[in-house]
C-alpha cells in the first residue's frame, strides 16, 4: 500500500479471503482505496463460474467476493491496473455521479462520509 499508485495492494484476511485495494498516493504514503463491491458488465460467466454458482447479485458485493470473482489473488499483489490482467476504463457516456455515505461495520468515527459509491 506504500508503493506506487495505479497498483493492486492485495492482502490475505481473517486466513481465508484476499481483499484488493488500488493504490492511489506516492510512494511511501499508504493512501489506497479499498473496492467493496462492483456491478460486473464483462466476464459474467466466470464470475459465476468462480462464484460456484451464487446468484448475479452476490458475484461481486463484497471485497473478498470481489477477488474470488476477478481470480485475484496474492500472486496479482503489485500489479499495476492498467496493465495486460487488470484494466480499469472509465464508463462509458456521462461520468458516473459519486456519492458519499457513513461508514458501516466499525467501531469508530462512523460519522466520517468516507464511504464513497459510484452510480
């Protein structure tokens, strides 16, 4: 997560699911964002293939759902998002309008509208 940013910073959680987060500051900083969920529009087919079968709406809603769907893995840790495995384009037409909401599922600071969704 201190590396350059535009590159998956992927870690192992509660020793069984991997979590990827895109890094977005300088090196050395620690800034990285943490996808929590997407609605998938390419590769449904292996997303359900990998998702064993789970209904469209549970391929991707979570973190760990999400790197099970897109296959990545610790392997993929480092790799930049832009690149041969990993591209993350723009959609497509008007830009998507970016919301912001309280956090859910800590403790502290719940208050912060740090939870941002693009619609």
């Amino acid at each position: 997560m201190f590396g350059e940013g535009g590159r998956l910073y992927v870690y192992f959680t509660y020793g069984m699911h991997w979590c990827a987060n895109i890094v977005t500051g300088p090196i050395g900083s620690g800034e990285a964002v943490l996808i929590r969920a997407l609605t998938p529009d390419q590769g449904v087919a292996y997303m359900r293939e990998r998702r064993l079968g789970r209904p469209d709406t549970e391929l991707a809603n979570g973190p760990a759902k999400i790197c099970q769907a897109l296959d990545i893995t610790g392997a993929d840790n480092g790799t930049m998002i832009d690149g041969e495995r990993f591209v993350l384009l723009p959609p497509k037409g008007t830009p998507p309008s970016v919301r912001t909401t309280t956090r859910i599922g800590i403790r502290h600071d719940r208050h912060r509208l740090w939870r941002f969704i693009a619609t």
